[in-house]
C-alpha cells in the first residue's frame, strides 16, 4: 500500500472544480489586441495584463520555471512597471546555482495593419543589495509607445527542489488571464499555502503520468481579474494581495531515482516543521548556530569599563554603542553570516551583513554577563512570517533580544542610529521568534514609541507684502533615523532636491545636522513674497504660510483593502509666529480648536495665541498607533478633510 505524501493546505475557503480548460496554453495575439486604444471597462488603466503564466515542476532533479508575460500598454508614461524587469537568480555553493537558461523579450506594434516585432537582448548583470548570493538579469523594452504590446518568456533551472518562490496573482492593473502550475513527483510532497480573497475560475488537482513518470498537479487559472490599487501607507502589497506559496514537506527517494545527491533528498524524509523545527536548522548551521559558538573570537574584546557597568540595562546600551562606533554594515541583509568566515572576517574587515553584525552584538552581550537571544524575521521585502507555514527561506534578519526586569529589549547595530528598542525601519515587519538553542517564542516587533517632527517658523511680514524668516525641520526617533539614512546617502541632493520641492521659494542658509538625542534638523533662511494677497489695502495670508497643505494623503476614493502601516505612531506639531510690520494690526484672527477620534487614536490641536502685532498659530496632530486595521480608513480620511479645512483659515492685517 503507497502511502500519499502530500499535505494540500488552504487559508481561505476550499476551492471549486471546473471543467476542462488547457492550462499554460498562450493565447495567440491579436490583432484587435495590437489596434486597442484604452481598456474597455475604464479608460483611465493605464496597462492590461493580456496573459501571465508561472509553470513550475521538477524534472531530473532540478526545479525548472518558465514564465510568460504579455502586457498591453494603453498609457507608456504611467506603466513603467511592466517596461524594465528584473530577474534573480541565486548563486550557491559548490556548483550549486539557479541559471537564467533562456530569455526572450519582444515589444509587438501594428504598422500600417501589420504586426512590427522588436526583439531586444538583456541589458544588464549585477549583483542584488539584498544579499551577495543573487545575480539579478535586468532588462527593458524598446520601441515602446501607447498601445504596444509587450512580452517576455524565461527559463530558470534550480538545483533547490524545495525553494518554490511565491507568486503573487492580483496586479495593480487588470488581468485577462492568469494560470499557476506546479508539477512534482509524487515521491515528494508540498504545502500549498494559498492565501487571498480571489478564487481560480479553474483547478485541477490530480495525478497524472507527464514528464515520463507518475506527478502530482496542481493548476490554477484565472480570468478578468480586477485590479488590486496600490494603496498609500503600506508597506508591502503583496502581503494582501491572492498569492500561492508552495514548500517542501516531505521525500521519499531511493538510489534508483537519481539524479537526487546520495544524503541530499535520498530515502524518506519529513520537512513538515515548526518555527522550533526552523530554530533547530538554524543553530546545526554553519552560518548561524556554529558562528554563535565561536565565543574565543569575542572574549576579549570589549573594553573593561564597559564589561563593569553595573546596570544590565546600561551594559547592554553600551555595547550596542560599541558594535555601532567600530563596525559598519554592507547593506546585505542575512539571518546569519555569509559564509562560513562569518564572525572572523567581521572583526577583520570592520565591515559585515547585517546577520553578522547582529550576530556579533548578541555574542558581545553574552561575554558581559547578559543573556542575550537571537530575535529572527523577514524584512519588510520579503512578507509577512506565518504562524502556520514556518520557512527558513523567508527569514533574511536577526536581532539581539534581551528581558531586563522582566521588560523586554531589542537591539539593532546596523544603523549608526539605533538605540534599545529602536530598531531599522525594514525591520519592522510586524513579528519574530525568538530562537533559544530549546524553544521558538514569537514575538510582535512594532516601534514602541512615537516620533516627533516639530516644523517651527519665526517670520516678519514687511509692508510690501513680503515675509522673511528662518525655518527648521527637527525629527525625533524613528523619523530621524529614516531621514538621516537618506540625507547621508546623498546630502546635495537631500537638501536641494528634497527641500526645493517641498518648498518651492527662494530660501539661503540651508544646514542640516545632528542634534543631541539623534534627532536630525535641517534649518533654512526665506524670502519670499508669494504667501500674501493684497485686496483692497489689506494684506490676507495664511497664518501658517507655506505650512498649510490643501490636500492630504488619505484621499483614497475606493474601497480600502489593506491596513494602514505608518512605521511608527507619531506628533507632529507646526508652529509659525507672525510679526506684523510697525503701524499694522490684525482685523480677524481665527479661533483656536480641537477634535479627536471617540477612541482618542487621532487627535487635533489648532491653537492661536495674539501678543500685540505678534501671532502664534500651533497645531498638533497626533496618531497613536503605527499600525491601523482597515476599518480606521474612513476615520483617518475624515480626520484629515477637517485638518485641511481647519489650516486653509486666513488672517487680515490693515493700517492702523
């Protein structure tokens, strides 16, 4: 009796089955295709997904992809996301790798009623920031214009049979026709995790006989599928989005079945894991767990006067400083080191991933008494970790944990920026597991307090109906960790740039710096005469000059889809006070008010305070929380139509 090893897991509701329907079969292009002007149902779209197909299945023991796309392109301007591609590719050890086998990139135009096809070569190799082990194929279309179709197909071929990526179903643009396949013997067995609200108009789940021997099937396929918008404030669609993620859980290969490696995937074999299963893995890696163990390599190394700090809460601060001040990271994102150098070469170079810089904070800590645990994630880039489908490949990130009091601490030393409990932005993926060499604890990793932007203006009014002043932007926390990554990473271009758009008037005398605490302000000379209105003698502005928004962010018109992600909760308090010139006084002055959510998770200060000719206009808006469910939308949108009403208020100043 063959026993099936196979587990089908579903996070929605069970799938429906539909008749017959030829998978993976590319429609031919027509012509009423190429002659197309807009999208039928709305005009405004500014692409149509005509066909896209993902095929994976395995075959002489490698896992083989093949993918199809074929775009039509109503608007080229507002589809540049489908015009230049990326493909990755992963580069392992001992002739290991995943290869780009073929790639095929054609752009179709009708020309005087005839098909006009350009083929264009890949343009570009190199390697991907998220980590050294990727070689990313890039490439772009030519002779694009409005109403150009334009398609792709490749080939990739994978020694890992158990590394099947996610795919992502719903784009931010209508899709005509969507078709999933994955083929696999059946002497291995796959989770199917499918999550999302969309369900395939076709399956077929089955045995069959294909590729010369007995697979298992599964086929999705789906048809006039309606966009799913980009949304503002969220930091990973995808994570939203109907997506189908396939993992290994279980083999049973014998010698007869290579070309399998003897001791690879040989004999019966179950991969069905927890998240304690994933910490086992981790701590018999070389990358990981042995590097821990390496504790000769860090015994001496941090001062005494930092080991003799009497606080555990103040040792541990210190050390974070320490790592911080002497090594620096490579922007590679890893859960533990990159190769088996790791800690060693750390301390060599001065320079590491930031698994290995983490790494070596948490064994640091260890050598001075502290008990510190490695806390393992997904970056914001790679998903959301789920409590029901544990994967070692979708963690790409470690902290440093600690309980102090009974409280709980978190250390980052990849940014220069980081203190306990702050920690790099990227990082901020809602949750992590705490990996002991005994046990996985899971743990929510949110921002523990808000940040603060005070926007401050101190500006005389002259008679000619021009103001000068000065003017500072000062961020705390979080903000000022984010802002301060982006201004380092090009200062010309964050203070011209940046600023000048924001603020488009003349302005001099522009410095930014790092305060005390690590908050970050950038400061600014103005003058300008573009903020007032002359009617009739009298001189009408807004009090809060060019501080006043007429539009807010949270202008979604559609119905809300994803949560609302803000990175952190925060206050953020404008504050401009108005001299009037001698001889000047205020005819109207608006009234002070305030406003807030029942719950009190939104709030509004608008504050005016009249000393003589001098005018102090302060609001305040406070959000509490970082992360808000999708219900809060019409709260938020609410909220910030009043604020946009209550700062569009003017002031008039007259002549005595």
């Amino acid at each position: 009796m063959k026993t099936k090893l196979l587990i089908f897991l579903f996070s929605c509701t069970i799938l429906p089955v539909f008749g017959q329907y030829k998978f993976l079969d590319v429609p031919k292009l027509e012509i009423s295709d190429l002659k197309a002007t807009a999208y039928s149902k709305n005009p405004s779209e500014a692409a149509e997904i005509l066909y896209k197909s993902y095929h994976y299945y395995i075959q002489d023991g490698e896992l083989k992809l093949e993918v199809v796309s074929r775009v039509k392109i109503y608007k080229k301007d507002q589809a540049e996301k489908f015009l230049n591609q990326e493909i990755y590719t992963y580069d392992g050890k001992n002739n290991k790798s995943e290869k780009l086998n073929s790639l095929k990139i054609v752009t179709y135009n009708l020309v005087n009623d005839k098909t006009e096809t350009t083929t264009v070569e890949k343009n570009s190799k190199y390697k991907s920031k998220e980590s050294k082990n990727y070689t990313v194929t890039k490439f772009a279309f030519e002779n694009v214009k409005d109403g150009s179709v334009v398609e792709y197909k490749y080939a990739v071929s994978s020694p890992f049979v158990w590394a099947v990526d996610k795919v992502t179903v719903e784009d931010n643009v209508p899709t005509r026709r969507f078709d999933y396949v994955l083929d696999f013997p059946k002497y291995l067995g796959f989770n199917i995790d499918y999550k999302g609200s969309l369900t395939p108009k076709h399956r077929d789940v089955a045995d069959k006989t294909i590729y010369g021997g007995e697979y298992y099937t599964y086929r999705f396929g789906y048809e006039n599928i309606a966009p799913f918008r980009d949304e503002k404030y969220v930091h990973n669609l995808d994570n939203y989005r109907t997506s189908i993620r396939a993992e290994l859980n279980s083999s049973n290969i014998t010698k007869t079945m290579q070309p399998y490696e003897s001791g690879d995937l040989g004999g019966f074999k179950s991969y069905a894991v927890s998240w304690k299963d994933i910490g086992k893995q981790l701590y018999e890696s070389d990358y990981f767990g042995e590097q821990l163990k390496r504790k000769s390599l860090v015994k001496d190394l941090l001062p005494a006067d930092i080991k003799n700090i009497g606080s555990p809460e103040e040792r541990a601060a210190a050390i974070l400083k320490y790592v911080q001040k002497n090594y620096t990271w490579n922007n590679y994102y890893t859960v533990g080191s990159e190769d088996s150098g790791g800690i060693k070469d750390l301390l060599e170079t001065k320079v590491g991933s930031s698994g290995e810089i983490n790494m070596l904070l948490i064994m640091l800590m260890r050598s001075a008494g502290l008990e510190a645990q490695p806390l393992v994630l997904a970056t914001i880039g790679k998903g959301l970790l789920l409590d029901y489908s544990p994967s070692i490949n979708q963690l790409n990130y470690v902290l440093a944990f600690l309980e102090i009091g009974g409280k709980p601490f978190i250390y980052d030393a990849t940014s220069k920026m980081t203190v306990p409990n702050l920690i790099r932005p990227n990082a901020l993926n809602y949750a992590g597991y705490i990996m002991t060499e005994k046990d996985a604890k899971k743990m929510d990793i949110f921002c523990p307090a808000k940040s603060t932007t005070y926007l401050t203006v101190n500006a005389k009014l002259n008679a000619d109906g021009s103001f000068a002043g000065s003017f500072s932007d000062r961020d705390t926390m979080l903000y000022a960790m984010m802002n301060n990554e982006i201004y380092n990473q090009d200062k010309t271009a964050y203070q011209k740039e940046y600023y000048k758009d924001k603020y488009p008037f003349p302005f001099s005398n522009i410095k930014t710096e790092l305060m005390d605490h690590n908050e970050l302000q950038t400061s600014f000379d103005f003058d300008s005469d573009s903020f007032v209105d002359g009617i009739g003698g009298k001189l009408v502005f807004n009090p809060l000059l060019f501080l006043y928004n007429k539009s807010h962010d949270f202008d979604q018109t559609e119905e809300r889809r994803s949560p609302i992600e803000l990175f952190t909760g925060y206050d953020k308090i404008k504050k401009v006070t108005v001299t009037l010139p001698d001889g000047y006084v205020f005819e109207n002055i608006p009234k002070s008010k305030k406003f807030r959510t029942e719950d009190n998770a939104i709030q509004y200060v608008y504050k005016v305070t009249q000393e003589g000719n001098k005018l102090t206009v302060e609001t305040t808006t406070t959000v509490e929380d970082p992360v808000y469910p999708k219900e809060y939308y019409p709260a938020f949108k609410q909220i910030f139509d009043n604020i946009t009403k209550m700062e569009g208020q003017v002031v008039t100043a007259v002549k005595k």
